[in-house]
C-alpha cells in the first residue's frame, strides 16, 4: 500500500515460501525448485537439455584433441609428411567444429542465466515490495540489511555463479568419465615387487592421479575457506556504502542548508575504511589461493609427462601415446580438482546466496507473524461507511504501549484533529495503512470511498513532472486541463508549462513546493478519507490554513483526520481526537 495513496483493495496473493530449513544446501534448492516448476518452466527445462548436450560434445571435442594430439606425435615420431598433412586437415574440421560448438554454448549459457535471474529478481522485489513489506522489514532485526544491494547485485552473483559453477561440474564429471577410460587403456599392467611379494596394478595412472588430484582438493579446500567469510563481509560492507552515499543524495538539499559536508564526509571515510579492512581479509585470502593455484598449475604441466614417461622410455609407448597419457592425466586431475579451481566462485556464490536467502526468511517471518489469528492489530471492513476504533492499543516494536483502549468513529465529512503525541498519531495513520501491525484491537475500515495519506513529503520519482503528479495512477487518468487546474488551486502555476519536462523533482523542488504537490495529488483523486500527517508544515501558518480551508471547499463530504502543528488547527476542524 503506497504511503502516499492507496485504495481498499486486496493485496495479490503472496509468492509461495520456502520451507524452514537451516541447511544451505537444503535452502538453496527449495528456492530453486521455484523457478525450475515457474510458468517457463517448458522453456527453461529445453535449455537445460540443449545446455547438457552441447557440454557432452564439448567433453567429445576434448577426447578428440587428444586423439588429433596422438596422431600429430605419431606422425612426427615416423617422420610422416602423409601423416603431418592429414593431422592438418584434422585440425581445421575440428577448429571449426569447436568454435560453432562453443558459441552456441555461450548463448544458451547466457540466456539461461538471465531467465533465472529475471526470475529470481522479480520473485525477490515482489515480496519486498508487498503490502508494506519494505516497511515492515526496516524495524525487524537480523541478517536482512540494503535489500537493495542484495536484489541488484546479490540476484546476479547468485544466479550467474550457478549456472556457471554447475557447468563446470558437470562438465568436470564428463571429463572425469571420458578420460579415466582413455587413461586406464594406455596404463597397461605394472607388476609392483615388494621384495616379498609382487603383484599386478591394473590402470596406475588412474590410481595416481585420483591420489594427486585428491590431495590437491584437500590442501585448496583448508586455503580458501577464510574466503567465503572475507567476501561476505564486503559485500555488507560495499552495500552500507552504497547506501550512506544514497542516503546523502536523498537528503543533499538538507546537508547543504545546515552545512554538515564535514560530517558527511567523515561517515563516508568511516565507511570506506570498513571497505578497507575487509578488503584486506579477502586480499590475504585470495592471494593464499593464488599462491596454492599458480604452484598447482605449474606442476601439472610437468607431472602428468614424469608420470608417463618411464613407459615411453622402455619403449612399451609411443610418443603420441605418451602426450595423449599425459594430457588424458591432466583432463582427469583437472575435472577431480574442481574444488580447488572453483573454491573463489564457490565462496562468493554462497555469500551472495545467504543474502538473497536471509532478505527472504525476514519477509517469511513477517508474513508468518501477520497470518497469526490473534496476533497485532486486526482490519475489518465495517458494515456501513465509516472508520471505526474498537478497544484499539498501539504498540511499539518492543512492546511498549503507546495508547491503549480507543474507542471512536469517525463519519464521512467529518474533521477530526488528532492531538496528543504527533508521533502516535503517525503511527495511528500507519496502522490505519495496514503497514503497522503492533498493538491489538480492531480497526473498521469504511466499506465504501478510496483512502489517501499524505505524509510530511510526497514520494516525487523521477521523470517528467506530469508523471510525478499522477503518480502512481496511470498518467491517462487525469486531463491536461484537471492538472494545470489542480496547480492553480494549489499555488503553482509556475509549474504548468514544465509539465512534461523531466527531472529529479525531490531535489529540484523546495520542501513547500513538494507538499503543495501533495494537494495538487489531493485535488486530482478527490478521496473520500483524508489522513493529513503534518502535509503542509514547510507552509507558513497563513499558507497551511488556506491548504485546509481549500480541502473542506473543494472535498466537503470527504473525512479528514488531521497531525499539524497550526495554533488555530481546532478551529477548523468539527472534532478533536487526544492521543
């Protein structure tokens, strides 16, 4: 429900939960499972199927190298020209096949991705943006911070890193099936002696490289695990940032008129220093992979050939057999070692996952909390037009009781003057929203008009002024002629020929400008319930009382509950409410 505006009608049926789990794993799969059942899901499973299929031919592209490779050190090894030639015409089928192969690959690839994460993100900013989810989840406490962060970029790693993690294992397990074959064919039988026994070892280069690549997972796995939590902190530490330089844009025309750049600039060092130290955790971390993987990489090049060459130098192996070896080792220890290769992907993935994962479990808990029977404060819509209390009790967050046992209804054109504490009068507003559920009590809805609130400063997106005024009705709903109407009444006119120019009219516009947007708003939609919540303070009291005075003029069987400081506020009003 939007602060600003909203009408009586039913909010759209929340997405369906995920299942309370605290397994990673076991979480990241029943969120998957999501998009992977959705509405595309004929689509997205076809790209499934043609995406495991490339990647079987591309594991059959690389037997084939090593095959074309054989060949190639066969016929230099004989001193074939025949031979060299025919490898050559090998090569430039394969190239070609390899290159369709792969670009056909990356496009499927990438339109996988982007479908999930369209799907992941959508799913994400839906339940946020709920019936005052947003809201709501800002005044809970736990893992859920820059929600913003977490559906622009968070969605994105999630999404990206998986299915590209998931290729590379399930290619890794192709290779690993393809190339142990090749290996244990050219192993042959090395007959161990003991000293007191000998026996038969069948496919010891298998045995050796599922050793090497095993011990090799192991000692990557121990170097990268400070990794995951050094990029989970900087992903916090990056979004905090993002959102104190957002904050200070939000509010610039405020730091400028009281001077407060030295303090702004100070928060935002504080901030970056944070970035600092945590940067420096995850360049400690990943330099200790780098350092662990160049040393890997070095030594299989070498290794998988010293391995191998002792058949070759008996003379039981050719040399085309003794690179294919040699390259089938290195295939299989590199599809074994795939912990190790993706140990970074792997700890930047998962961080991201936890956040998206920890925005959801807050607005699962909310939604848990609200779907109570008994539990918060319960709106009803009355039997006849009226907004009613019924032994209503606010509440605060930690359950400090603000007011308690109201009892009152308000009728249609009536102006009632809230007084007391503004403060719980805002609040009242927001329960009356249905974006404050803290309390008990009933609150009666009337069952006929449209309710509109007008907060201290009107929400003014970006984008032409005329889209700025409507929002977030539809721009076609209102005439050119009702809105250059509405300025005039509302003291604007120097607006009505910018109407369709764009701009950022939170920054562009002073304070009382905004708010007289906020009767121009009032004037178009012509509500029957009128909550005014200090709209007009940033007017002198002259101007204020005029903004009333022309609510009652132009809407005099419209209800209005009014916050304002205005020393002669009563006056104006037919009743008071003390809070």
């Amino acid at each position: 429900m939007n602060p600003d505006q909203s009408g009586l009608q039913p909010p759209p049926p929340p997405p369906e939960p995920m299942p309370a789990s605290n397994h990673f794993f076991v979480r990241f799969l029943q969120l998957s499972r999501q998009f992977w059942n959705s509405t595309r899901k004929v689509k997205i499973r076809l790209a499934v199927l043609v995406l495991a299929a490339l990647t079987v031919l591309q594991m059959v592209m690389a037997v084939l190298l090593t095959q074309w490779s054989a060949g190639l050190f066969n016929a230099l090894e004989q001193h074939s020209m025949t031979g060299l030639l025919t490898q050559a015409g090998l090569l430039v089928l394969l190239f070609l096949a390899d290159m369709a192969l792969t670009g056909s690959h990356l496009v499927v690839k990438r339109n996988l991705t982007i479908s999930w994460r369209d799907w992941l993100t959508e799913h994400v900013f839906s339940r946020w943006m709920r019936s005052g989810r947003h809201y709501l989840i800002s005044h809970m406490p736990g893992d859920h911070d820059n929600p913003d962060g977490r559906i622009a970029e968070d969605c994105r790693v999630a999404t990206e890193s998986a299915v590209s993690l998931a290729h590379s294992l399930f290619y890794s397990v192709l290779l690993l099936v393809g190339f142990t074959r090749v290996l244990w064919t050219h192993s042959g039988v090395v007959t161990l002696d003991l000293g007191f026994v000998r026996f038969p070892v069948y496919g010891h280069l298998v045995w050796i490289a599922i050793v090497y690549a095993a011990l090799a997972s192991w000692l990557g796995w121990l170097v990268s695990l400070p990794l995951t939590g050094a990029t989970n902190a900087r992903q916090s530490a990056e979004a905090n940032f993002r959102a104190g330089l957002l904050e200070a844009q939000e509010n610039s025309q405020t730091i400028a008129l009281i001077h407060a750049e030295d303090c702004e600039r100070h928060q935002f060092r504080e901030l970056f220093t944070r970035i600092r130290e945590v940067f420096d955790e995850q360049t400690t971390a990943w330099r200790n992979i780098l350092m662990f993987g160049t040393g890997y990489s070095v030594l299989s090049m070498a290794f998988p050939v010293l391995v191998c060459a002792p058949r070759y130098i008996l003379g039981r192996i050719t040399l085309g057999t003794l690179m294919q070896s040699a390259q089938a080792f290195q295939h299989m220890a590199s599809a074994l070692s795939w912990p190790v290769h993706s140990a970074g992907s792997i700890a930047e993935w998962r961080a991201s996952v936890e956040r998206v994962l920890g925005l959801l479990t807050a607005l699962d808990t909310i939604d848990a909390q609200l779907a109570q029977p008994g539990r918060g404060i319960a709106l009803k819509t009355a039997d006849r037009p009226m907004l009613a209390f019924r032994d209503l009790s606010l509440t605060g967050y930690d359950g400090t009781v603000l007011t308690r046992d109201l009892n009152t209804e308000i009728l249609p054109g009536e102006r009632v003057l809230l007084t007391g504490n503004v403060f719980t009068g805002a609040r009242l507003f927001r329960a009356i929203a249905g974006i404050r559920p803290w309390g008990h009590g009933v609150i009666e809805l009337p069952s006929k008009g449209r309710m509109f609130f007008m907060p201290p400063r009107p929400h003014l997106p970006a984008g032409t002024l005329r889209y700025a005024i409507c929002y977030p009705t539809s721009r076609r709903v209102f005439t050119t002629e009702q809105i250059e109407e509405a300025l005039r009444l509302a003291g604007l006119e120097r607006l009505i020929d910018q109407l369709d120019q764009r701009g950022n009219w939170g920054n562009i516009l002073a304070v009382a400008e905004q708010q007289r947007l906020g009767m121009v708003r009032l004037l178009l939609n012509r509500p029957q319930w009128i909550f005014l919540q200090q709209a007009f303070d940033a007017l002198d009291p002259e101007d204020e009382a005029r903004m009333l005075r022309l609510i009652t003029e132009q809407l005099p069987e419209s209800a209005l509950l009014t916050i304002t400081h205005l020393v002669n506020g009563a006056a104006m009003h037919t009743r008071q409410l003390a809070l």
